[in-house]
C-alpha cells in the first residue's frame, strides 16, 4: 500500500472533552463530523469510556446517524459490547482501559489472558463480526501479541505507536520503529489489516508513513490541538497533506 491511500481516521474525543468539562450543547459534535469528513477524514473515531470523561452514550448515537465511517473504541466489557451492538459502528477498536490513566497507555495485554478469557473475547468478537463489524484489537508492536490477536479471530489490528512517540522526542526512536515494522508485516503476513495510533502529531507522522502495509492511522490529540491556531479545517487538510506526499 502506498502512503497516499493512507487512510485518515481522526479521533473526536477532544472536541467531546471540552463540551462535556462545561455540560454545554458546544461543540457541536454533528459538525464536528461533518467538518472532519469534508476536510479529507475517512473515518472518525471516538472512545466511549467507562467514567464517560468525554463522549456520552447519546453522544456516540447521533454521531452513529450522521457519519460515514465509525469506529468504535471500547474496553472488552459486557456493558460496551451490548452497546456496539446496537450502535453498529463499521469498526470495532478494543483497547484496554484504566481508569486512572489521562490517555490509553499501551496496547491489549493479550499474551496475559486466561485460557477462559481467551475464550470469551473470541466469542465477543465473533458476535460483534457477525452483527458486521470490522473489529481490530490494539496492541503493543510484539510478535507474540499480533499472532494472539490473529488467533482470537479479529480483522484487524491497530498497533500502538505511543512508545514510539514518546522516543522520537527524544531522538530515540529507530528501535520502536523496527518493532512497529516487523509487526506490520507480520499482521500483513497473518492477512490483518494494519492500522496505528496514538501520540502521531506533524512531525513524527513521516517516519510513520514508511510502515508496510499501513492501512489506516488514527490520529486526536495532534489535529485537535493545532486546530486551536488554525482551524479544523485546516488542522486535517495539513495532516492530509503529509500522508499524500509522502510516497
Ligand atoms: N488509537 C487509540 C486506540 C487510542 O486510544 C487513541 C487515543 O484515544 C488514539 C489512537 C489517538 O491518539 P492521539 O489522540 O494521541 O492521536
């Protein structure tokens, strides 16, 4: 895949964040969609967290009816698997949860699960493909782990790039990198779809870019946090900007 068909998924939460730390009707989060989409989104996706800190059950709902791609982020609950359920997102994302944690600090802790709960979440995700819904597992870049998550019986995985960001600011990334490529292609290899995410901003996008087989990036906090000085809009069209010429 060349990295102009990288697709764009961008994560809303922070535009959630700000409604809900005020309980006002702004931003509108309808528009929010609408912009993101018109200004080259693919995808738009949102994390409907157990402590509700920012998009709400209702929210997730109206999002639902006016976007053209969803992709649900969720923890492997009884509670969130009801609810993807019936929202019927096109992806399904699970990532682990903490409460405590300001963001997800790493990917699923696959390769600790019990046989039992290996066993229930293939079942979880069975029912939620069935119901036809992509579902992807986010995971750290680890060889055992992209096989669990191939074994468990998911479409996709979602590897997590946030040790690699933390890395790059100091410098200190190449290592983070080759485990972020040796993971793509294996998942490549295992026929899943390879997407990444978190903590991507402008500047350590490009090396990203240069991943095998990447079929998506999900990308927030970056977009949402230089759309304070100009604008959504062009905040997206900017990020575009790097995944189109960066063949
Ligand atoms: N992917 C996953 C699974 C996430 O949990 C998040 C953060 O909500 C992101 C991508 C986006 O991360 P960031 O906001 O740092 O771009």
């Amino acid at each position: 895949m060349t990295a102009s068909s990288v697709l764009l998924g961008v994560n809303i939460d922070h535009v959630a964040f700000i409604k809900k730390s005020r309980e006002t009707s702004y931003p509108d989060l309808v528009q929010t969609v609408k912009l993101c989409e018109k200004s080259g989104a693919d995808s738009i996706t949102i994390h409907l967290r157990e402590d509700r800190r920012h998009i709400q059950d209702h929210d997730a709902v109206l999002i639902r009816q006016h976007c053209k791609k969803l992709n649900f982020e969720m923890a492997n609950t009884n509670e969130m698997i009801t609810f993807a359920l019936e929202l019927k997102p096109d992806f399904c994302c699970f990532v682990p949860e903490n409460r405590d944690e300001k963001t997800t600090e790493g990917g699923l802790a696959l390769n600790k699960m019990t046989k039992i709960q290996e066993k229930s979440f293939k079942k979880d995700i069975e029912r939620l493909k069935q119901a036809g819904i992509e579902v992807s597992l986010f995971i750290d870049p680890d060889e055992e782990i992209v096989k669990k998550t191939k074994e468990l019986g998911a479409t996709s995985v979602e590897l997590h790039t946030g040790q690699y960001a933390i890395e790059y600011e100091s410098n200190n990334h190449q290592s983070e990198f080759k485990k972020l490529k040796d993971a793509a292609r294996l998942a490549n290899n295992l026929s899943l779809k390879v997407n990444a995410g978190h903590g991507l901003n402008y500047k350590n996008l490009q090396q990203i870019l240069k991943l095998p087989h990447l079929n998506e990036l999900n990308i927030g906090h970056a977009i949402i946090a230089e759309s304070v000085f100009i604008g959504l809009d062009d905040a997206i069209k900017k990020i575009k900007r790097i995944i189109d010429n960066s063949d």
